[in-house]
C-alpha cells in the first residue's frame, strides 16, 4: 500500500454524480479523440491511431471499463521557454495516453471551473492573461486616489515540488467514484515525484491545488487584500502594508506547514507608482499606465533587427515579419504601447503629418461632406444659403446645381435643376451676396409641377 492510498476511502467526495463510466462512453472518446488531435494532424502517432481508429477506440474503452490502464513510460525533454527559463516537459504517446486525458478532462472540467477561485485566471476556459491584465488595471484605476502597495510571490519550481500525496488528496475530496480517483492518480503519478509539466490535465489540476489558498485569504482579509493569481504566480494589492505584509505571512505558513513546498523568498512589499511597476503576465503595471515587459520588448527588437539583416542578404523575410509584428500587436495594443509599435515599424500618425484635405467630386468641384435633403423637406422653413456648386453630375442628370444651407443650426445641402433658383443664385454671386437668409416657398404650376423659389 503506498503513501497515496492512505486512508484515501475514508474520504467523502463532494461530487458523486461523476463516474468512470462517463470517461469511457464512446461518444466521449470521439469528442476526446477529436480534441486530442487538434493541430496534430500530421504527427506520427495520429497517423498511426488512424489505421484502425474504430478499433484503438474500442481498445481504450476496454482498457478503462477493466481499469487495465497505466500511464505509458514518459519522455523527458530539457526546452527552453520565452520566458527565458528551462522547463522539463513529460511527453507522452498519444494512443492511448492523450485521448484518455482529454476524456477525463471533458468529464470533470465542469465542474473544476466552478471550483475556481473567482480571481484565478490560468488555464480556465474563458480566461487568461488578458482577463487578469484587466482586472489588474481595473482595480488600480478605480482606486487611482489611494495609495497602493503591492507584494508578489511564487513558488519555486512549482509543479515539480508539488507533493503527490497532497495533491490526489485535495482531488479526492472533490470527487468520491473509485473510477476517477484511480484515473486522476494515474494523472498525478505519471512521473516519479511531483507533476509533469505538459500533461493535458496537469495545468487545471495545479491551478485547482491552490484554490483552498485563494478562498482562505478571501475569508481572512475580505477587501482589504485584493488577490489574484495565474497558476502560482500570486499578487497582493492593498492600502495597508501591515496587512500585506501578514497576508504575505499566511500564505507562507500555508505553504510551508500544508503544500510543503517552498516559495521564493525575494518577496517584498512596494508602493506602486510610476516609477516601481507591477511585473504581472507579461505586463508592467504602473499607477497610471501599462507597459509591456522589458524583455518582451527587448525581444521584439531583436527579433525585427534578424529579419533587417536577412533581407539585406537578398532573403524574403515579410512573411515572417508580419508574423511577429501581428504576435506583439496583440500585446501592444492591451497596454500604452502604440507609440513602441509605431517606432520599430516605421509606421507614422495621420495626425502628426499636418495634411488637410478637401473632397473634390468627379468634375473637380468641392463636395460639401454633409447631409442631403429635399427640397420638399424644406418647404416653409429659414434657412440660410451659404455657397453652391454649378453643373455637377448626378445619377439624375447633368448641370445641377448643389447649395449648401443651414437649416435649424445644422449644415445640409439640396440638388436642384430649377432654372428660377439657378438664375436667382447666380445673381447673387455677381452681387457677392452669401451668405443670406430667405424662407424656402413652394408653388403649384400647370401640369400639377412644383416651383421652388426664395422669398
């Protein structure tokens, strides 16, 4: 009996209503199976599961119905991240390991998001670093006035220190069918000690280990200490920073006397200004704005300098480059960023270039850029006639004329062929008479045609 199994049925699972046998129905291996394959179309163990996907699909719900399953032996690699650190990943076969995975997680998902922490934003559906990068934003502006202190924390190597034993624990008193606690330790267990990174389920299962943490600082400090967290990265916001400072203390006990794991110990408690940022999911927060992460921009910048040099050797690199400018777009324009895209693109602002323009129409005449009504509509109303345009061509016709008025304080125009208003107008651009004032009149002639004219 190992350490896992200790006193493991003496726990009494929240949900009861989630069963092995909804794992290994078949119409959630498919739906498992299509998600599992999603951008691995051409990978060697998808090819290889497609030679007979009728049967290996029989086959994995054999093997989970008779709980003859484990875990195949993983593949460790040694990758370097974006972030810069070096990460050691578990890999696993995709027959049967990643479609069993997915079939889990489609049978227990639900019900592990409604579990999640309200201000916990990896690895949950719907959220992520955006959502958290609002929600930051969103608290510091709404309490600009206040004096805002902050502390951020994370443990070190989090997935690899994660105790085994704690972990399927907090699991199984979520979830009470011995089907899914064997199929979750099998999850928990698929490397020797703490959890593999790379896993499908590892991440939502991690990121629910800490729930309890989250919940209990909630309790104990209420508003006073505003928490959020992506995975084990935790950020403190505040206005006290005696409070900070003992909710930084809870969740050191916490974590050395119940997870048994330790937590870097650079933590400090700061003023946020606009000289010392938050450094949180790729983003630096300052009291007023926010800027993406130095590194990140850094990176940009190299990465654009190795595409200048490339071309310059004759290599077509715009593809690529439009790639990666739409890649940090995305980041820029979620911070106050625009004016760095601007630059390392080249890219100039209308406004800056002091360039007016005025809209000419087919025949070169200035088009006056307001709204158009009829002449009916003016019937009986002032209006003040400001400039006109002759033989202009519409869809009606050549040689019309369009007047620009004011009518009520707004800026319209009419288009009119009446030889009586074209002469009237005329003459009074010989006399220079614009602008003027007049009522618009109507009047009935034979052949029950209409005379416009101004009075």
């Amino acid at each position: 009996m190992t350490e896992l199994d200790v006193d493991i049925k003496a726990i009494r699972g929240k949900h009861r209503d989630v069963k092995l046998s909804q794992v290994y129905d078949m119409d959630n291996l498919i739906r498992a199976d299509k998600e599992a394959r999603r951008g691995k179309g051409n990978k060697y163990g998808v090819r290889k599961f497609d030679k007979d996907r009728t049967g290996n699909l029989l086959k994995i719900q054999t093997m989970l119905r008779e709980r003859t399953y484990h875990t195949s032996t993983p593949k460790i690699e040694m990758r370097y991240c974006p972030c810069g650190k070096v990460r050691k990943l578990t890999k696993l076969p995709y027959d049967p390991d990643h479609i069993i995975h997915h079939a889990l997680m489609q049978v227990i998902g639900p019900s592990m998001n409604a579990s999640y922490y309200a201000n916990s934003y990896a690895s949950i559906k719907g959220r992520g670093t955006e959502m958290a990068r609002r929600r930051v934003r969103r608290w510091i502006d709404r309490h600009r006035n206040a004096d805002i202190v902050f502390a951020k924390l994370d443990f070190t190597k989090f997935y690899q220190n994660i105790k085994q034993e704690k972990i399927y624990s907090a699991l199984c008193e979520m979830y009470h069918d011995d089907g899914i606690r064997w199929l979750l330790k099998e999850v928990v267990t698929a490397i020797g000690e703490g959890l593999g990174i790379g896993l499908y389920p590892i991440q939502p299962i991690a990121n629910f280990y800490l729930n309890r943490l989250d919940r209990m600082i909630g309790l104990r400090f209420g508003k006073a200490v505003f928490l959020v967290r992506y995975c084990d990265d935790i950020v403190l916001l505040g206005f006290d920073t005696k409070t900070i400072w003992d909710a930084v203390s809870m969740i050191r006990d916490y974590a050395k006397d119940i997870l048994r794991q330790p937590l870097h110990t650079n933590v400090n408690v700061e003023h946020l200004t606009n000289d010392v940022p938050l450094d949180f999911v790729g983003y630096q927060f300052f009291k007023d704005y926010t800027l993406i992460r130095k590194k990140m921009k850094l990176r940009m910048k190299r990465k654009l300098r190795n595409f200048d040099k490339k071309e310059s050797e004759g290599k077509d690199m715009t593809a690529k480059r439009r790639m990666t400018l739409c890649s940090y777009k995305g980041w820029l324009m979620h911070s106050n960023g625009i004016t760095l895209f601007r630059k390392v693109t080249g890219m100039n602002k209308f406004s800056d270039l002091n360039i007016s323009s005025q809209a000419k129409g087919k025949n070169g005449e200035i088009y006056y850029e307001v709204p158009v009504v009829s002449c009916g509509f003016l019937v009986g109303r002032k209006i003040i006639v400001k400039d006109f345009q002759t033989n202009v061509t519409t869809r009606n016709g050549d040689g019309r004329y369009v007047v620009l008025i004011e009518e009520g304080g707004n800026e319209c125009k009419f288009l009119t062929n009446n030889p009586r208003l074209k002469d009237v107008l005329n003459q009074c651009r010989e006399l220079k008479a614009f602008p003027f004032e007049a009522t618009f009149k109507s009047r009935a002639l034979n052949g029950n045609k209409v005379d416009y004219y101004f009075e």
